[in-house]
C-alpha cells in the first residue's frame, strides 16, 4: 500500500507503478497526476511532454493534460537540436512554451491570451 491509500498502478516491466512526490512520499499515477495538475494551476508553469504526433501534452506517464494543441513554430538548430513552440489549453487559460521534440519534454507557462491563435 502506498502512502496515497492506493496499490501501486498497473506497470510495465521497466517501471514501477509508484510516483514520487516532491516531498517523498510514494503514489499511485493516478494522485500523482491529481498532485501535478494541482501544482500547475498554483505555480502556472510546467514541465510536462509533448506527445509524438504533436497532438496532446501529456505528463509521465501519459495522462493527457491538453488535447487542444497549436504548434506555432518547429525550428532546429545547427547541431539538430529541435525548438518546438506551442500553446495549449490547460485549466480555462492558454499556455505557451516550447518543447525540444515530439515525445520530448516541454516548459510552459501560464499566459493571459484569450485564443490559442490570437
Ligand atoms: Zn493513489
């Protein structure tokens, strides 16, 4: 039993149905995901995924935080590092960030935009 009241979630041989909160305590994925959105909505900023067809932001691993998705700008650099910026829909706002590939992890931040293509 976890510190959450749950058992540990369905996992893969890789992983371990047991997220770590920030202060140590171990969940199951699904209050780990409650505590994720919650300290999104607090701290209106993420560190989250963008999923591999650009479609949805996701978080680890893989619960769907927006499936309203606008890509705004995809650029590599010299080295064939990629720059993805984007903006999404998240907790009645629009969020803009950028994340360094599909599949790859993003930052966003809260914004004060009304549209996703204003
Ligand atoms: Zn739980």
């Amino acid at each position: 039993m976890l510190d959450c009241g749950h058992n540990p979630s369905p996992h893969s041989e890789i992983s371990t149905g047991i997220a770590h909160s920030l202060d140590g305590r171990r969940l199951c994925y699904d209050c780990a995901f409650q505590e994720e959105v919650r300290q999104y909505k607090q701290e209106n900023r993420m560190i989250a995924y963008l999923s591999d067809d650009g479609r949805r932001i996701t978080n680890w691993p893989g619960y769907t935080i927006s499936a309203q998705v606008f890509i705004l700008n995809e650029s590599r650099d010299n080295f064939g590092g990629e720059r993805i910026y984007l903006r999404f829909v998240f907790d009645d706002s629009i969020w803009s960030g950028f994340a360094m590939g599909r599949g790859m992890y993003l930052r966003a931040k809260r914004t004060k935009l009304i549209g996703l293509y204003a």
